[in-house]
C-alpha cells in the first residue's frame, strides 16, 4: 500500500429522521389526539487523533464516509432512534482543511483528540408538538434536515522530536536504524526512502530514561522546493521538529551540501533555520582520519556543532545520543483540545425580489427555505403553518414593503404560495371598529348636549312663575317645604 500523507476525502454527517403524523385510537379513547413522536438525529462524522498510525493509508480505500441516518418518530409520542456517529481514526499531525472554503478546520495535535468535521441532520417533529388551542388535530408533521457534506483536505505534517535532513544515500536511514528501533528499508542506491520514518530513540542516565522520536525525511535535492524529487512533497513534515540534524556524506562535497540543504529549508520556510540544528559527517570510515579532518574544518564555517560518525560500524552513535538530548529543546505546549476555532455561520437575510416573469414574487433566504423544505407543501395544513410562519417572522411585511398585493404568486424554495396579508384585513376592520365607535361617541355628546339645553329652559320657566309669590326664604335651606291640608285635631 503505499504511503499517503496528503488524501482528499467527503464527509456527510447521516439524515435525521422525519416526524410521524399519528393520532391515538384506543377502545375506550376513540378521539386521543395527535401523538405523533419526534424522528432522531442523525450521526455526524468525526476525526480522531490515534497514537498507532503513522499514514493516512487507512482512509485511502474510500471516497465518501456517511454517518448513519436517524429513524423516524412513531406513534405513541415514540422518538426515533438517533444515528449512530461515524469516527476516523487519523495519525496524530493531521491537518484539517475545508476545501470549499479554504478554512482551517483543526490541528489534531493531541492523542484522543477529536475534530467535529460533518454534523449529523435535525430530526423533524411529530404532529404533537404542534398541537394548539386553535390547532387541536394537526395533520401534518416536519422532515429531518439532511446532514452537513463538507469535501476535507487531510495533510499529515510529522510530530517528531528530531529530524534528519540530507541528500539521497546519506545514510539517514542507516543512522535512524542503528539509534533507534525503526527498521527502515536500506539500499545502495539513491531515493530508497520514499516516505518518513519514525523511531524512538532511548538512553538511561542517573536521572531515570529518557526518549525522543526521530524522523528520517526523504532524501532532499537542489530545487526541491519548486518540485524536483521527493522533497517539495515532504518538507512539510521538518515544520513540526525540534531539532534538525543535517546528515552528510564525507566522501562528497560536503560544504556545498549543506549550502544546499539551508537554502531550500529557507526557500520553504525561512524559520526553519532559526531551530536548534547539528551536523553529522556520516561515513568516516570511507576516508582517511586527516581527509575527514579537512572536510570537518570546512563545515565549521556555518557556526553548528558537528559530529563524525559511521552508521556502518556504529562509531560515535554513543556520544551521538547523548548531544541529540542535550542539544534537544523543550517540547511546546500543545494547544488546548478546545482552540479550534468555532465554526462560522454567515448570516443569509431574507430578500423579496420581483419573478423575472413579472407575474410574482420570490422570497430568498437560507433559514427561510430550510424551514419550508421540512414541510410537505401540497399538505393544506402544513401551508396554513407556513402562512402562520411567514405573518411571524415579518415576511409578510416585506412583501407588503415590496408592493405586493392579495392574491400575488410567492415561491419560496421552489414552492408557490399565494399571498394574502391577513395584518392588512385584520387594521382595517380594527379601523371601522374605531371609526364606528368614534361616531357612537358623538352622537352620545350631542344627545347629552341636547338634554342639558331642555333642562336649563325648563329651569329658567319655573323661575319665571315664582317671582310673585314674596321673599320669604324656607325654613330649611336647601329643602323644599312640602304642604297638605290642615287636619283640625279634637
């Protein structure tokens, strides 16, 4: 199988599950109502970093990966079954990227860390939950969302603590076997390492054991950062290292190498040569002491410590060893498992725009449109809903600033509606209840009006009769004095 390190894959989170429209019948309860349960959700698709891959081989073999879809509701007020979630396991390095939208979806740096990379569908509502006072009998219920599709770029960038830089046949692989328990495939012939290995390398010391992991990088050539060889393909994985160990072959030029090797790191990423790095002279046991002797004084130049050693005849893996931990940094901390950036939704507002055909309307909008997608529009009650939803959630009101009228086509996801503004009936006769009312209130004046007039004319007359008769105020003031006939008492 070969090695994967870079893998474009699909990732679509399961269905959720549709409401049911159910009413209750039972012997003795033939009128129970609606009970119609909700449908479950369905199962997203995640990412998880795993300690025991070192490749992204084991998602090779599949294009697509769906979580399980969530089962319907049932009877009863029953909810139905979510789906199942769906986990790939990837090595721990993997990096996330959408490729619709270019963005950075997770760094799984950590082993157990898990990435959300496709989330799972909405399951719909049962006729119960939308039963009312004014709506008792629903018949209708809501369909589960489909789950989110996202097309993902999987990039592998190494977790090593050094990594070994050099030209093809240097003999990294021969070090990297004979310092550690890898046992990568080695060849007298250049490019026989046409992936990284990992091994750990293991030392004891008073202070207890200590172990660091080591990469061997395909071998890097001249240009390799505009394509040539292996290299352009693998320098990704240098980015995540401690420490570079730049391995050279005695018996070629080894200044110029090394020249060489500095300048693609730098064309790759400039901040790589501001790491810890060391120089290893491998093969000594192909030259003279004094010839490697010279070749050493030449390399002193670039001001990095260097080492001889031969991986043949394991001279000077010991001291080796012990500058690799010496010289090692310490290891960053990694990131929280929560820094991910949350995910970003874009606001979609609702927009009313004239049918090119001049005959209606057409309403746009990402929310809007899910909603009525969950609904079977030949259904007349699931429309009398949407109708409802519609005055709720102000389209009605757009459409009336728009210049629709009664009666107009409005499509809304491919469904037509007609419009009717029942706000518009509904001020209308709010304004002849008033209008009436205000009329009720003028007739009450003037009739009270007109009552006040007779009875001030009437007062004046009686006035008018009793001026003849003296000024002899009554004996109670305030009182009128009420007189009969005499009666003469024995």
């Amino acid at each position: 199988m070969p090695f994967r390190d870079v893998i474009e894959i699909n990732a679509q989170g399961g269905r959720g599950g549709d409401g049911a429209m159910s009413f209750l019948r039972l012997k003795y309860v033939p009128k129970g109502g609606p009970d119609g349960g909700h449908g479950g959700a369905g199962g997203s698709v995640w990412l998880e970093a795993a300690d025991d891959l070192n490749s992204l081989d084991s998602l090779g073999h599949r294009r697509t990966y769906k979580a399980r879809s969530g089962r319907p509701g049932e009877g009863r007020e029953r909810a139905g079954a979510a789906g199942a979630d769906l986990t790939l396991p990837v090595p721990v390095g993997t990096i996330v990227v959408d490729l619709d939208s270019g963005e950075r979806l997770g760094d799984l740096v950590r082993v157990g860390e898990r990435l959300l990379v496709a989330a799972g569908g909405q399951g719909g509502r049962g006729n119960a939950a939308f039963a009312s006072s004014r709506r008792q009998a629903p018949r209708f219920a809501e369909a589960g969302t489909n789950g989110e599709r996202r097309r993902l770029r999987l990039e592998l960038r190494t977790i090593a603590d050094v990594g070994l830089v050099g030209y093809p046949n240097a003999g990294k692989s021969s070090l990297l076997g004979a310092l550690s328990n890898a046992r990568p495939r080695v060849a007298d012939y250049p490019f026989t390492t046409l992936h990284p290995h990992l091994g750990v390398v293991e030392r004891e010391d008073d202070a207890g054991a200590e172990r660091l992991t080591m990469a061997d990088i395909p071998g890097i050539i001249e240009d390799a950062h505009l394509g040539r060889g292996l290299g352009l393909d693998f320098l990704r994985h240098i980015a995540r290292t401690r420490l570079l160990v730049f391995v050279l072959d005695v018996t070629d030029d080894a200044v110029a190498t090394l020249d060489a090797l500095r300048r693609e790191l730098e064309a790759h990423d400039a901040t790589l040569l501001q790491r810890p790095a060391l120089v290893v002279l491998n093969k000594i046991d192909l030259l003279e002491v004094d010839e490697v002797d010279a070749v050493e004084a030449e390399a002193a130049g670039f001001g990095l410590p260097l080492l001889r050693v031969s991986a043949l005849t394991a001279t000077g893996l010991g001291e080796l060893r012990r500058v690799l931990f010496e010289l090692l940094p310490e290891r960053p901390s990694p990131p929280p498992a929560a820094a991910h950036a949350p995910r970003r939704v874009v606001a979609d507002p609702v927009r009313v725009e004239r049918d090119p055909s001049g005959s209606g309307w057409v309403v746009r909008g990402r929310d809007l449109e899910a909603v009525v997608a969950r609904f079977d529009t030949s259904n007349r009650d699931a429309v009398a809903y949407l109708q409802h939803h519609f005055a709720a959630s102000g389209v009605n009101a757009l459409l009336r600033r728009a210049g629709a009228e009664n009666g107009d086509d409005v499509t809304i996801a491919g469904a037509v509606f007609e419009y009717f503004d029942d706000d518009v009936d509904q001020a209308g006769a709010r304004s002849a209840v008033r209008s009436e009312a205000a009329a009720l209130r003028a007739a009450e004046r003037r009739y009270v009006e007109a009552l006040d007039r007779v009875e001030a004319e009437e007062a004046e007359h009686a006035d008018d009769g009793d001026a003849g008769l003296g000024d002899e105020p009554p004996d109670d003031a305030g009182a009128q004095r009420v007189t009969g006939p005499r009666r003469d008492c024995d």
